[in-house]
C-alpha cells in the first residue's frame, strides 16, 4: 500500500498524519455505504410507481374506474408509493448487506409490506367514508404483490445467482481443474444453516455442501437451503457412502471436549479434513465476516473438559500479593508469571537461569504489562545465597518452585545433574524461603515422580520428601502438586510429531502401548494457583488429569488432522522404550489415599510418614556423591531412597519393547495399514492407572 506522503517546503518528505488518513478512509467507506442506500431508497420508489401502474392495468383494462377515483389518482399514487418505501425503511431494510442476508432479514422485508397492506385498508376505508372515494383491494394487493417482487431483485438477485450456481457447481464432471469440495455440514441449527448459505452465496470459497449432519431426530428428512438432513452420527457410514463427501465441516461453535471427541472418533475414520468454525460470537458473524475455517486442535481433543476457576482460591495465592516464580522462563514457570500478572499480583520476580527465555518473556510481557510490575533475575536455584539476597530484596509472599531439568532421557545420561538440580536446588529454595518469611511454598512435580522408574522422577520424588519433611519445621505452608503431560511444552511429545509429520515422516512412537496424561498448560497452571491457597502442612496434591491417552492414538489422530492417513501417507515407526521410560505413568502410590478438597479438580493424598533423621543421612550421603561426579553411584543411591521395584519392572518393559519394535519393524506397509484402521494394539504388559476421581 503506497504511503501517504508529500514534500514539504524544504523538499523533505512529509507523512501524512495516520488520524488524517484513518478519517479519509472512514469518510471514503461511509460514503460508499450512503450512496448504496441512496440508490436502493430511488430504485424502490421508482419499482413502487411501476407497480402502481402496473396494477392499474391490470384493474382497468376493461373495467370502468370506480367513483372519484380518477380525481384523487395522483395523490393516492403518491400514498401507496410512499407507504412501503417508509416501511422499508422503518423496518431497516436499507442497510443490510443483502449478500449475506438470512431469516431476521427476509422477515424484516415481508413484513414491511404485510403492514403495508394493512396500512393500505384502512386509508382505503377512510377514502370510502370520508371522502367518497372508492379504491379497490384487489388493485391494493395487486399493487403490493408487483412491488414486493420488484423491490426484492436487487436485493436477492445475489442469493439467486448464487443458488443457480450452486446447482450448476453440483453438475460439475470429475474431470474439472478445480473441483469444489462436497461438504457435509455437522449440525442443522442456525449456525449450520447460515454456513450452508455463505458456501452456496460464495462459491469462490470452494465448499459445495450436499448434506447436513445432525443428532436431533426431528430434523432428519427435512432440508436446510435445498439440501437434506441426512440423520445423525450413528447413520454416518451411510450418510458417508451415499454423499461421498471430501470434507466434514463441524458447525457448532459451543462443544465441549467429550462432545468434540465424540464427533471427532466418529468422522476420523473416513479419513477426509474436519474443519471447524473460528470462534465467532454468533451466527451473524458467520455471514458477515471473512471466514477461514480451521482444523481440529489436538489440544481440543485431549483432556477432560476444564473445570472453572474457583476465583477465591487464585486470590488467596496471588492476588495483591509479592509472587515469585523460580523456573519462571520455562513451560510451566512462564504460564505462571502471565497468570499470576493477569490475576493480580502486587509484583513478580521470575528467576531463572535461561537466558534466552528470560530474553523471550521479557520481550512478551512488555508489550502487556506495566514493567513496574515485574523483575527478571538471572540466577540459579543451586546458589544459596543468590536465592537469600532475592528473597530479602523483594520479600515474596507465595513462592511457585518450577525450576527443575524435566526430561527423561537427558537425565539418565546426567543423573549427577538432575540430583543437583532437581533435589538439592529444591532443598536450597526450601530453606531460604523459611529464613525469609515467605507464606506460601508451592512445588511443581510430575506424575513420573510416583513408582518412579528413572533419574528424573526419582529426583522430583525426593524434592517432594522435602516438602514433607521440612513443613512441620517452620509457619510457611508448604504443598506439592503433581500432574502429568502438558500440551505444548518444550520438547514434549505433539511438538514432535507435529515436526515429523511436517518433515513427512516417520512419525516415532516409542511403544504401541505407551500411555500418558495430558492437560494444557493454562489450566494446568489455574489449578496449580489454586493449590497455593490449599497449601498447608507438607501435602501432596493430585490434578483430576482424565483419562489417560494411548501415545499412537495420539500419533494417528495428528496425522489426519494434517489431512494424511496414517501408515498411508506417513508412517509410524515404533522404535521401542527409552531407557527409563514406563508404559504407563501414574499419579499416586498403591499405598496412598485420595481425599477430595474444595476445589473438584484437585485431590489431597494421604501420605505415609517419612523417617526425616535417616532421609536427611540419605541426603548427606546423596550430595557427597553428586559432588565427586559419580554417576553410578547417584542411580544406585537414588533407587536406594525411593522404591526400586518400578525401575526394575521399566528395564524388563523396554528389553520386550526392543523386542516388539524389531518386529513391527519386518510387518509390511500393508499390514501396518490394516492394524491402524482396526485400531489393534497387543494387550498391556502392566495394570492401567485410572485418573484420580
């Protein structure tokens, strides 16, 4: 777009204030609007004096003129000209955009001449008693009906156009260059019913819809825009055959995730796009707007549904109150500061050691928030006396502890690294928040801390020991709160697959029957603040995760959202268990006990007493040897302090899952083909673990 600009007196050029331009064009498009209704408001009068000639004709023709009525002709005329055209305006007929015009306006526009008529009859009675003039009510419908159809062609002259193409489109041959996509419309409401309108009136938009989807039984056999209410989801194999669709279009705009779900396992399996509306506030917007339909998110999939945020538990944790954030650049650590700030914290410390991320936030959260509300601190949680001489400069009421090495793999390869981190920069925080005052201890753990079968969740097992045995030891309250996968996190697993399936394939899964928890990582934070005003006496709190997810369902649904067909398009390669890694992850001990809290989706466990005197010989014994870099040692001490039958039981899992993954690897594409589209896994080597209810 050329820039507005001229050339001052010094030949300098000059830009033209952006107010100046901004009115200029609000002018130039106001303008163009009142020269629409302009010439709409001039051609109704002029279709309204066609239609009264036009029904004189038809009266008169071989009919006498009733009496006096040639004398009051050019007054009446001007009346029944002058009665609809007010009406249609009176009833906001002239600034409609008559293209994407739906029932409310078609309503508006008959109504307008219904009241017409009757507004006709009675100056017609008037005329008879009052001035002995008769006009007949046969010229006064005549009249209506010519000028109701007249004054409709420039008004839905496009939705005609648009239907006839709409035909036409249905009749194009296979052999076209560019097809337009047969498209069922999942749900008959209005939404649904304006979308099917918009596809037909747009036809550039490249959607031909044939058929509607819709679980109501009242609706099925009737037709919606010319096209049939096919039945529901449990006719869709039929509804699929018979109408051979190439896209589904989802035309609900208030699902919930189990509902979603249901649809989405429902279409999947066909193998064809499942589009969504983008989040428009009403039907309206849909007719009215550019429209770009999107994908199905994995995030929409997963899950249960969210539960609400209990506004008084985030103001007990947070709200006017000093909030520090250790890991505060990281997945979950940055999702804590942006909500901490958005609920009302007094003021933020985020420390870290990351510097880019730090450099990342920073440059996010100036954008949104006053910089007087926070501060960034580079530092570590190994460092005692960095965290005291933060602690005394700013004096921190709650205090959220996200700072820890998180992932798997790179922990068994560096267990030295994770005890450091993870359990003795734990201890450190702990400790220094005691001597500083502040109110609120908060750990964030894992799911893999629980039977924990490698370093890293034995480390965040260990950091939640700590947490139990230092609460009794001074007033600050003191909890843990474990939860499983969060979606989007760094280096978690749908940003992997999303990148394999991009680079096109294959897409790695470690076992066929690998199962995870997942939530997203803003409600997993809303319930962690939450927990901060549950925090007491050393607990251990559990997030209501759902169901768990089986990772290459997981897999598979990615590829189809990205419109290919698993094991077709891109592969899925299973490559066996990583050392370390469980089938199944778990949120609590067998021996443990679940109570529920005041909030519903968060549970308290019963935890069993720990001897703190030989924990804390442990400990002394577990630093000396991360100390002196002894990398066997540290897994043989650490398994030593938690229980080792889960590691044990983790080494036998990944030897069969070497095993299994050499033989899938021999299966032909064929074969792998038909166990996606069975859904076939081989049974379960351990128990499942049911989500906390």
């Amino acid at each position: 777009m050329a820039k507005q600009t001229k050339k001052n007196a010094d030949g300098r050029t000059e830009r033209k204030p952006r107010g100046i331009k901004n009115k200029a064009n609000n002018m130039r498009a106001l303008s163009l609007r009142y020269r629409g209704v302009i010439l709409t408001f001039i051609l109704d009068i002029g279709f309204c004096l066609a239609s009264f000639w036009a029904a004189r004709a038809a009266m008169f023709k071989e009919v006498a003129f009733p009496v006096n009525y040639t004398n009051f002709e050019i007054p009446i005329m001007i009346i029944m000209t002058a009665i609809p055209v007010c009406l249609l305006a009176l009833f906001n007929c002239y600034n409609v955009m008559w293209k994407f015009a739906g029932r409310i306006e078609f309503i508006k526009f008959v109504g307008s001449y219904i009241v017409s008529v009757v507004i006709l009859f009675i100056i017609k009675a008037i005329l008879d008693a009052s001035f002995n003039v008769q006009l007949w009510g046969t010229q006064i419908v005549i009249y209506i009906v010519f000028a109701l159809v007249l004054t409709s062609i420039p008004r839905f002259s496009s939705l005609i156009v648009g239907y006839v193409k709409h035909v036409r489109r249905g009749n194009l041959s296979s052999g076209a260059s560019e097809p337009p996509k047969r498209t069922i419309i999942y749900g008959a409401g209005n939404v649904g019913s304006v979308l099917n309108n918009r596809f037909i009136i747009n036809p550039d938009e490249g959607y031909l819809p044939v058929a509607f989807i819709d679980d109501d039984n009242d609706k099925h056999g009737r037709s919606i825009g010319g096209n049939p209410v096919a039945g529901g989801l449990d006719d869709v194999e039929a509804i699929f055959e018979h109408f051979e669709p190439d896209v589904f279009v989802i035309a609900i705009t208030d699902l919930t995730k189990s509902q979603l779900r249901t649809i989405y396992e429902r279409l999947s399996k066909f193998n064809i796009p499942i589009k969504m509306l983008p989040p428009i506030s009403d039907a309206q917007g849909i007719a009215t707007t550019s429209l770009t339909l999107h994908d199905i998110k994995i995030e929409s999939l997963l899950g249960r549904d969210e539960f609400k945020v209990r506004q008084e538990l985030v103001d007990m944790s947070v709200k006017d109150k000093v909030v520090m954030v250790t890991g505060g650049a990281g997945s979950i650590g940055s999702e804590l500061c942006r909500q901490a700030l958005n609920f009302g914290c007094k003021h933020l410390v985020i420390f870290d050691q990351h510097e880019n991320g730090m450099f990342n936030i920073d440059q996010e959260f100036v954008k949104k928030y006053d910089p007087s509300r926070y501060s960034l601190i580079m530092g570590t949680v190994r460092e005692a006396d960095k965290l005291a001489a933060v602690l005394e400069k700013f004096k921190p009421e709650t205090l959220f502890h996200a700072a820890a090495y998180k992932h798997v793999p790179m922990m068994e390869i560096a267990p030295t690294e994770a005890v450091k981190n993870n359990v003795f920069g734990t201890k450190n925080v702990i400790e220094q928040c005691q001597k500083a005052g502040v109110k609120r201890f908060v750990l964030v753990s894992t799911d893999k801390a629980v039977n924990p079968a490698n370093v890293m969740g034995a480390s965040k097992r260990l950091a939640e020991m700590l947490v139990q045995t230092r609460a009794s030891q001074g007033k600050m309250q003191m909890a843990a709160v474990r939860f499983g996968n969060v979606l989007g996190s760094s280096g978690s697993v749908i940003p992997t697959f999303l990148k394999q399936i991009r680079d096109g394939g294959p897409v790695t899964v470690t076992d066929r029957n690998i199962k995870r928890y997942f939530m997203t990582i803003p409600e997993a934070v809303r319930l962690v603040l939450q927990t901060g005003a549950l925090a007491s006496s050393g607990e251990v709190f559990v997030l209501d995760m759902g169901d768990p997810v089986y990772i290459y369902d997981l897999a598979c649904n990615l590829i189809r959202l990205n419109g290919y067909v698993p094991n077709k398009d891109i592969q899925i390669k299973i490559s066996g268990l990583r050392p370390g890694e469980k089938l199944f992850e778990e949120l609590r001990y067998d021996k443990e006990k679940v109570d529920k809290t005041m909030h519903e989706g968060i549970f308290v466990t019963k935890l069993e007493k720990i001897d703190k005197k030989k924990f804390d010989a442990d400990l002394a014994e577990l630093k000396a040897i991360a100390e002196r870099e002894d990398e066997a040692g540290i897994e043989k001490k650490v398994f030593d302090i938690v229980p080792r039958a889960a590691r044990e039981q983790a080494i036998k899992e990944r030897e069969s899952s070497m095993r299994a993954a050499a033989a899938e690897a021999k299966m032909t594409e064929t074969e792998q083909a038909e166990t996606v589209e069975q859904g076939e896994r081989t049974a379960p080597t351990s128990g499942e673990t049911q989500a906390v209810a």
